[in-house]
C-alpha cells in the first residue's frame, strides 16, 4: 500500500519518515528514563544498605545498653541489700549494747539496794543507842543538812549523771538545793528541801485548845513562807519549769500536812508549789527516770525512721530509673518498628521498581526487533494489536513518573 506524502503548507513529507523520527525519539526517551531509573536504582539500594547498617548498629547499641542496665540494676540491689545488711547489723548492736546498759543498771541498782539494806539493818541494830530525832534535829543547819541528803540520795539513785545539778546558781543569783534536767526542754524542776519540825512537833504534842491553834498557827506561817519564798526565787521564764517541788524529809510531817493543814496543800497548789514526802519525790524521780528512757528510746526510733526514710528515698529513685530506663526501652521499640516499616516498604517499592524496569526492557526489545519498519508491513489483522503497543510505549514514561511520585 502506497501513502501518499503528508502536505504541511510548502513542504511534502514522508509519512515513513515521520513515523521513524517518531520511534526514534520514543526509543531515546525509554533510555533516557531507562538510566534514569538505573540511577535511583543504585541510590536507593546504597540508601537501604546505609539504613540496614544503622539498624545492625542501633540493634547492638541497644543490647549493650540491655546489659548495661541489667548490669547496673543488680550492682544497685546488691547495695542496697548490703545497705539494709548493715542497718540490720546496727541497729542489733545498738539494741544488745542498750540491754546491757539495762542490765548492768540494774545490777548496779541492785547493789545499791543491798547496800542500802545493809544500812538499814546496821540503823536498826544502832537504833537502840541513838538519841531521839528531836536532839539530833535542833540545830536549823542540821536539819537543813539531813533534808539535802536525804533528797540527794533519792535523786542520785533515781536518775543518771546529767540529770540533775544539785546547788546550781540560777540567773537570778538564787542556788536551789537541785536543778532536774528535763530532756527537750530548756527549762529544769526546781527542788528545795524544807524541814518545818519546830511547829509541827509543837502541834503534835500540844495539849490544850490554844497550845494546839498557836502551833498550827505557826505551821501555816512557816509553811506559807516557805512556798512564797519559792514561788518568788525559783519560776524563771526559760530557765525553770512554772511547778517546782517542796521537799518534805519526813512521811508523818507529809501525813500531818495533809491531814490537819489541806489548805496549806492547796494554797501550794495554786502557786504551782508540789509538796513531796520521800516516797513521792521517789515516784517523782522514777517518772522522770522512765520519761528518759522513753526519749531514749524515741532517739533510738528517730534514727532508724531517718535510715528507713532514706532507703524509702532511694526505692523511689530507683523506681524513678527503673521508670526512665522502661521508657527509654518503649520508645527504642518504637523507633525500631518505625525502621522496620520503612526498610520493608522500601524493599518492596525497590521490587515494584525491578519488575518496571524489566518490562521496560521488554517492549523496548520488542520496538528494536521490528526496526521501525514492520509496522507499516503488518497484516491488517495485528493492526490493532501494533496500535495498542504503541499506545502503550508512550504511557510508559507517565506510568513511570506517576509510580516514581507514588514511592515518594
């Protein structure tokens, strides 16, 4: 079949020719685009390739740190467990050594308790060749003397070194007969013997109606005197307790005093003046003696509560460390999942690439066998078939850059 030659304006041409200018151009624009595509190719297998060493190298960053963790982890418990060893240690020696002290307190109060009961019975045997309590108590000084000792020997039974002062000066100038140190306070229990004997030996053997009011008289006067004398010397803001101690060395005076003379109790009461027989100011003095045992022993409990608060504290900063690392853990999972979706999305886009490429070849194979020139003697019945070929060659390169833009 002969064409005739294509008439566009003053110039005739082929129509072969045009039709292998236009393959021509086709086929240099596959190879272009087929270079093109060999290009990324390789950049994106060298890409793959740099991402796959990164994770090799992510994955054994993140085992060393695994082993670094696990490694610090059991480091940390074994301190802590010898921390808490040690506290154990401690607080047993601590508790032995305080026993012993108790033990040896009160062997030591033992001792003295025998001693004291080996007084007693040498006071009994002598009992019957001394003279009354009235002729060995005259004298003021004496019976001054008697009601100190007696209040010192109670107290330094009672109480340990440190407890107590006996003759201390006070801010004032003022010397009590003893200063007992409350523990946590400043502030001490005022003591000062008295021995009102004069008065109350008059009550006491007194016969007539007036012989017996003059004596309580006397009591009252004495006794007032005393408690305001107190009252005035001894209560120092800061420096002493607002309730002080009169110290009665005599349990059947302390029985008159309260039985006949209740107001003169009272009256002592209201000026914060406690009246305290040898058996009272002994409970007095094992009060304050259990009171110092309980701060010691609260003292005690204070430092263990400070070593258990620490070791609360550091649990908590542990948990806090344990807390990050997990964290830290989630999130390197997080990363990793993340490199692995791209590294398989971009293996697969890598394939869909190969499998563009190889039918590329394919049709540009095809086009090349034919030489340009069997279209044109094809039988009419592959006609259509060469049209849709030839419809396809020149999809291909907008094919090719819709999937390009695509795998972007």
């Amino acid at each position: 079949m002969i064409q005739e030659p294509l008439q566009i304006g003053s110039v005739a041409l082929d129509p072969v020719l045009v039709m292998l200018a236009l393959a021509g151009l086709a086929v240099l624009a596959l190879f272009a685009l087929t270079v093109t595509l060999a290009v990324h190719m390789s950049r994106r297998r060298e890409e793959a390739s740099a991402h796959e060493a990164q994770l090799s190298e992510l994955k054994i960053r993140v085992q060393t740190l695994a082993e670094s963790s696990v490694t610090r982890h059991g480091e940390l418990a074994r301190a802590v467990n010898e921390r808490l060893d040690r506290m154990t240690h401690r607080v047993g020696t601590d508790l032995n050594e305080t026993a012993r002290k108790t033990n040896d307190s009160i062997a030591k109060l033992n001792e003295r308790l025998a001693v004291i009961d080996t007084a007693q019975k040498n006071l009994t045997e002598l009992s019957t060749n001394m003279v009354s309590l009235q002729e060995i108590l005259a004298n003021k000084q004496a019976r001054g003397a008697f009601g100190q000792m007696r209040m010192e020997t109670i107290v330094k039974d009672g109480l340990p070194k440190g407890a107590y002062t006996f003759q201390a000066t006070l801010s004032n100038g003022k010397r009590p007969d003893c200063l007992l140190h409350m523990p946590n306070a400043s502030a001490s229990v005022v003591i000062d013997a008295k021995f009102p004997l004069e008065g109350f030996e008059a009550f006491r053997t007194a016969r007539r109606e007036e012989e017996k009011k003059e004596a309580a008289r006397r009591v009252r006067i004495d006794v007032a005197r005393h408690v305001d004398a107190m009252a005035e010397r001894y209560f120092i803001p800061g420096e002493t307790q607002d309730t002080a101690i009169l110290f009665v060395p005599s349990e059947a005076i302390y029985a008159d005093l309260c039985e006949y003379f209740s107001d003169l109790v009272q009256k002592a009461h209201r000026a914060r003046i406690v009246i305290c027989a040898p058996n009272m100011l002994m409970l007095a003095v094992q009060t304050m003696q259990a009171i110092l045992k309980d701060v010691k022993m609260r003292e005690q409990a204070h430092l263990i509560q400070r070593e258990v608060s620490r070791l609360m504290e550091d649990m908590g900063r542990l948990r806090e460390r344990v807390l990050d690392l997990q964290r830290h853990f989630g999130q390197a999972n997080e990363d990793i999942e993340k490199i692995l979706t791209s590294s398989e999305r971009i293996t697969s886009r890598g394939h869909r690439i190969e499998s563009l490429e190889f039918e590329g070849d394919g049709a540009n194979g095809a086009n090349g066998g034919e030489n340009g020139r069997a279209a044109p003697l094809a039988a009419p019945s592959s006609r259509a078939d060469e049209e849709r070929r030839r419809a396809t060659v020149k999809r291909q390169p907008d094919l090719l850059a819709g999937n390009l833009l695509a795998g972007e």
